[in-house]
C-alpha cells in the first residue's frame, strides 16, 4: 500500500539524518547546540509525531479495505 511505502520513506530518512546528526554532534560548540535546540529537537519530535499518524492511519486504511471485501 502506498501509505506504507511513505512510512518506509519517512523511516529511512530520519535514518539518513540520524546518521549525519550523529557524525555533526562530535563538533562541541555553541552553534551546534543551537542548531540542536531550534531545529533538529523539534524536528525529531514532529517526525515521531508523523511517523505515529501514519502508522494509525495505515490501520484504518487496511481495516476500511477489509471491510469493502
């Protein structure tokens, strides 16, 4: 289904960013933190947010399907 497809997208780009998030958090300094603070935490928490919907929205989806058979 489509919807999981884009879930799998959304996965492996938070994997892609993690991985560069982690090599850039080896630099110690005040913008680093910075940027952590005002963009990336949010986006994190927003990600897991999505991620949750979509998740939920896929079994609605599939029980909607079922149902239609």
């Amino acid at each position: 289904m489509t919807v999981d497809r884009h879930a799998g997208d959304l996965r492996a780009a938070t994997r892609r960013l993690e991985t560069a998030l982690a090599q850039a958090r080896s630099w110690d300094d005040q913008a680093r933190r910075s940027f952590d603070e005002r963009f990336v935490r949010p986006l994190e928490s927003e990600t897991r947010n999505a991620q949750q919907a979509i998740d939920r929205l896929a079994v609605e989806i599939d029980r909607a399907l079922k149902q239609l058979k």
